[in-house]
C-alpha cells in the first residue's frame, strides 16, 4: 500500500533539497528547489496573473531539456531577482547549461522562477531601490537541505489563503513498486482553503494520517455562490498558488508536462474557487530520473499525475494548516 516518505515532504525524492529564507520585517521569503543533478523540467500555468522567467524555455520543442534549480518568491515582480541571486552561486560553482565547453566562458544555469503576490500584506516593504530578493535568494541557496519547513517559511511566509494565513506546504507519497512523488505548494490563494462555514479542509478526503488535522465536513449543503472564506475585492496579480511537483522516474520532457497539468488538479481539489482572472498559479514538474519508467509508459505517466495531485492538493492543505497567524493574517489554527 502506497505511504507517505520519512519526510512526508518533496526532499523524499532522493537528489532534491530545499532551501528556505525569509525577510522577517518585510514579511517575504524565498524556497529554491535544487536537483543533485540537473533534471528534465515542465510547467503547467493556469491562472490568469502569473509571473514567472524561464518557463518559456522548458517547452517540449526548445534547447534546454533540463534544469539546474527551481525558485518560487515572494515580492511580486521584485522577487524574479531571487533567480539571479541562485544564478550568481551556481554559476560560481560551473554548474549548468552549456552546448560546448569552452575556456573562460561560463556556464549557463538554468533556473525557472515565479512569484506570489504578498506586497499587501503589512510587512515593511520601503526598500527604495534595493529589493531583498537577489539577497534572499542566494541565502536560501546556501540554506538548502533535506529538511522542509512548513507554514511560516520561505515563499510562503508572508502568504495569504483566502481569509486565511497561507504558508508552505509540502506532502509525498511512496508506491507500493519503490516510486516516490511528493509536492511542495507555498498557498497564497484568492480562494478558500476550507469548506463553507466549516472548518474543513476541501482536500480532506486525501488526508493521511491526521497531518493536517483530521476534521470531517459537517455533511451539511451550501450554496454553489458561496465561497466560504476566499478573499473580497480582488485585485490583479495579489493571488497566486505556487507548486512543484517531484517523481524519481525518468520522464521525457513531454511526459513531464502531462504530469504538470495533471497535479495542477490538486490545486482544484484544495482551493475553491482556483485559476481565476486575478490568480498567478503555477505548477512546475520535476523529474529526477532515478528509476527507469515502467511500460507502459501511458499508464505510468497516468499513474504519477494522479499521485502528484494528490499530494499537491496535501501540501495546500498542510501549508494552511502548519501556518501561524502574522501580520494581522489569521491563522487557520487560531479558529
């Protein structure tokens, strides 16, 4: 029977780690997500407000089949730097993408980024012409691990889900055949983490083992108009759900993207309602390619989006819950 990881957290799939930072006064942070060995790479965007670099070059058809790190922040526009933050080290180390090795030319790493919106949200945003990203960038290159925080951290730090604090959030699960999938989801969503007048989860029902409180709806209807606790008065580009999605099979960059689209069902799953105008959600898919893809190969990559899905809608539900109030942000724990 398929289980969660030791970790219960993307870093189960062995060859990633996580590095998280954040700006405590500013109320922002950074999460990069760092492949032993550069790994093939998809992206699936489904919200109407994304921000995000490189996602163009992680198409089926372009040079680059892989990538060397993947980087979700806060800061809205701002926090595209954070990349270029993770690019400075990375480069410094030779690592990257290069067609032809050549004397003194340096490689060229690979980073795709997006970014939530959280300049709204109270924290102390005056600084002038000197942005923290491309700082916080670098120190959470440095910081990466095993270990992944939930809640507070990271991208996910001054992140807001619906009428809710968001957070960081991360699930995995493990195949009864040895695979591991996990997500990784930093929740800043304009919809509603939790059922109307409820204080259930809307993925409740691929919860495992209590980890993210084991409340049961109440059974009772609602209104299809009624939104429970998304937020009022939108305004562009201030909602975004941001996720990564891991396996350790050895996917063709197409198949990637076919998971990426399936684990953005996840996100439906546990955010209602989601991909709307004014939401910036993206779901990038990595893969490792630790273990030969079983055939078929159809019904694997079948197998794996459904798994990745899954897990996402998890890690949403577990970013909300591990979260603590801040900033003038409830927290789902404090209800």
């Amino acid at each position: 029977m398929a289980k969660p990881g030791p970790r219960n957290a993307l870093t189960d799939v062995a060859g990633l780690s996580v590095g998280c930072a954040e700006h405590a006064a500013a109320l922002t942070g950074v999460t990069v997500i760092v492949p032993e060995r550069r790994a093939v790479c998809a992206v699936d965007v489904r919200g109407g407000g994304p921000g995000t670099r490189e996602t163009d070059a992680l198409a089926p058809e372009t040079l680059v089949d892989a990538v060397d790190a993947l980087v979700l922040s806060g800061g809205s526009v701002y926090g595209l730097a954070a990349a270029d933050g993770v690019a400075a080290l990375m480069g410094a180390e030779g690592r990257g993408f290069g067609l032809v090795d050549m004397p003194g030319v340096p490689r060229s790493p690979v980073i795709p980024a997006a970014i939530l919106y959280d300049l709204a949200n109270g924290g102390d945003k005056s600084w002038g012409d000197a942005p923290p990203y491309h700082a916080l960038g670098r120190a959470a290159y440095a910081a990466r691990g095993a270990e992944v925080p939930l809640g507070n951290a990271g991208a996910g730090i001054g992140a807001r889900a619906g009428a809710l604090k968001g957070g960081q959030g991360s699930a995995s699960i493990v195949t009864a055949d040895g695979f591991t999938v996990a997500a990784l989801a930093c929740v800043n969503a304009w919809g509603s983490v939790t059922m109307p007048n409820q204080r259930a989860f809307w993925a409740h029902a691929f919860e495992i083992d209590g980890e993210f409180g084991a409340v049961a709806p109440s059974g009772a209807g609602f209104d299809p108009e009624d939104w429970g606790g998304a937020k009022f008065n939108p305004q562009p580009r201030a909602n975004t759900n941001l996720a990564v999605v891991a396996l350790d099979a050895d996917l063709a960059p197409a198949e990637a993207k076919r998971v990426a689209q399936m684990a953005s069902a996840g996100l439906a799953r546990a955010v209602r309602p989601v991909f709307a105008p004014f939401d910036g959600d993206v779901v990038f898919a990595l893969a490792t390619a630790a273990k030969p893809t079983p055939e078929p190969r159809q019904l694997a990559i079948a197998r794996f989006g459904a798994l990745a899905a899954d897990c996402l809608a998890r890690a949403v539900a577990r970013g909300v819950y591990a979260a603590q109030s801040i900033g003038g942000m409830p927290a789902w724990r404090d209800g």
